[in-house]
C-alpha cells in the first residue's frame, strides 16, 4: 500500500518494494533528495552549505548510494573533493554521483572494489593518496551489509563471517592505511546503527558488528586524540536507502519508521558527516551522534 504523503512528511511510510543486493538507488521509489533537508511543514528545502570543508580531501566508502551518496554531495557543496569506494554492480549509481558532485564544483573520484579484501583496502588508500596529492582529511568508514534472520539457528556460521568482513574488518584496515597520511585536524567517523544500542534480534549479525564500531570508535579515539586526530561515529535509525527493500522483507518494511513518524532521508544523516568533519565539532571525539529519529538511547 503505498503513502499518499511525501517522503518528507509525518505519517510518511515507503511502498513495500524489494531489489536484488546490494540494492540501486536508481530502482529506489520514491528516489531521495540527497542535497534536500526536510522542512517543519513537510517539503525540503536544498541544504545550505557554508564552505566547512573548504579544500579538504575525502575517502567515503559505500558513496555510491544512499547516506554515502548524500555525504559526497554535501561535502562537495562545502568544499570538499571526494574519493568514493563501491561494488561493481553499483556503477550506474556511483556515476549518477560523481554528476552530481561535479555539478556541485568538486572532484568526484571513483574506485570500484570489494572491501572485504583487505589488499583491496591498501589499494584503495594507495590509490586516494595518489589521487589527492598525499593529502586525506576525512575517512567516511560507511559501506556495510545486512540480512534478516529471525533466528539463531537459521543465522549460518558463514553468514556472520561474511557479515564481520563487511561491516567491520575493513573499517579496522581503512583507518590502519589512512592514519599515517593523516595530519593534526584530520577526522574518521564510522558509521554504526542504532541497532547496537536497541540491539536488533532479527539482524544479530549486523548488529554485532555494530556495537564493534561503536567501540572502535571509542578506543581508536583514545589511541589518537592527543595527536589532534578525531575518530567519530553516527548511529542512524531507519534511513530510506537501496540497502532496505535489498535486505529488508515486506513486514519490516511496513514497520520501517521512527518516533518522527517516517523514516531520516540519507541527507538528514549526511549533516552528521559533514558536522564531525568540520572544525565545528573540534571538541568532540569518541563520540555517537544518533541521528535516529527520536530514538532515545543510552551512551
Ligand atoms: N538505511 C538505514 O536504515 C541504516 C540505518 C542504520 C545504519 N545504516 C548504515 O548506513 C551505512 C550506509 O548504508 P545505506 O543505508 O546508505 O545503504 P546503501 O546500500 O546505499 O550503502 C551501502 C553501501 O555499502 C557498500 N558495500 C557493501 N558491501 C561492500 C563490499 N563488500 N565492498 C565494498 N562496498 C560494499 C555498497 O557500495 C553500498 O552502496 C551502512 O553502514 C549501514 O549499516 C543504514
């Protein structure tokens, strides 16, 4: 049954719909306005940007899609050139966002990879660092899988390794790379999920490895932020993306909402990105922005 409000309005619920993993933004319905902010009565209005990022150099891993995509933008409208990482199955999307960055007076770099390698992960660092001079400001760790399963004897061995080699391995390598290119003012922010907090029983897996970034969060934070080095993290709450009708069945769909009464757009997350990286945010490390909806959370 589909909404008769606008994805931007209390009372929104998105169209039960599913995609093959890992889910196109271009087959999304309705499509997201990742350069768009919700306004209090119900429409968006473009984000306003005011150079936070001026000059700075970006990797963003899963920036192909989603709240990846909607990171490169508003990066991009503050300043920033971008470096974005996705699968190969994701190029359509990963070029309709190099467009969109470049339509918005920055670099768009793409780098196809599969991150749960991690010689892919070098590679990709190798790569950025030559793109951009030696110079990395920001680590958006971002790409991440998930599959539902109701039950721990239905959740297979090989699916909660898979899952570890996703969500969390490469965030581990990606910073091990980067740091040494990193100078004092440089940020990582992780994406996490408020299901490390609520602790999801249908995504256990998934959320396992959240509550890992949220602690690498933590400790990576401790490890550097006497070298004036942040690490971050933002724990969303449902977010309207390609990876829900990709990994989502119809009943979670129907349920796919917040206290606010509709799921976050990826932009209303991506502020989170473009805060944490920016000067605004330089007393705060270690950290969990929940971006969540009204979720009220501990930690
Ligand atoms: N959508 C939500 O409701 C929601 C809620 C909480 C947290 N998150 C988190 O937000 C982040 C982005 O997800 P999204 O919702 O924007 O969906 P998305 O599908 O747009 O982005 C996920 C991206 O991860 C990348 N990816 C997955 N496996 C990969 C692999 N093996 N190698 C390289 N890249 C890989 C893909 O490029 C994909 O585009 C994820 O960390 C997700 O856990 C999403």
């Amino acid at each position: 049954m589909s909404s008769d409000k606008g994805q931007f309005q209390q009372g929104y619920q998105p169209e039960v719909q599913h995609q093959p993993l890992p889910g196109l933004e271009k087959n999304l319905s309705p499509a997201p306005q990742p350069d768009h902010l919700p306004t209090p009565d119900g429409k968006a209005e473009l984000y306003k940007a005011a150079g936070k990022l001026e000059g700075k150099k970006a990797i963003i891993t899963g920036g192909d899609s989603g709240i990846g995509r909607s990171t490169a933008i508003l990066y991009a409208m503050e300043g920033a050139d971008v470096f974005i990482a996705y699968l190969k199955e994701e190029q359509e999307d990963a070029d309709e966002t190099k467009r969109l960055v470049e339509a918005k007076g920055r670099k768009c770099y793409l780098h196809t990879t599969d991150l749960r390698d991690r010689a892919n992960c070098k590679k990709l660092v190798d790569e950025a660092v030559e793109k951009f001079g030696g110079q990395i400001d920001i680590l958006v760790n971002n790409a991440a899988s998930q599959m539902m399963v109701n039950d721990i004897k239905d959740l297979t061995e090989d699916q909660w390794i898979d899952t570890f080699n996703t969500n969390i391995h490469p965030y581990f390598y990606l910073a091990k790379y980067v740091l040494p290119h990193m100078k004092p003012g440089a940020s990582i922010i992780n994406n996490a999920s408020i299901n490390a907090y609520i602790g999801r029983p249908d995504l256990l897996d998934y959320t396992s490895t959240k509550g890992a970034i949220v602690s690498f969060t933590r400790g990576l934070s401790n490890m550097f932020v006497s070298k004036g080095i942040r690490v971050n993290a933002v724990a969303p709450g449902p977010v309207w993306t390609p990876l829900i009708p990709a990994t989502m069945t119809d009943d979670a769909i129907k349920q796919f909402t917040s206290p606010m009464g509709r799921p976050s757009q990826p932009s209303e997350i991506a502020t989170c990105f473009v805060f944490l990286a920016s000067p605004d945010s330089s007393s705060i490390s270690g950290q969990t922005i929940h971006a969540n909806g009204g979720v009220v959370v501990n930690g």
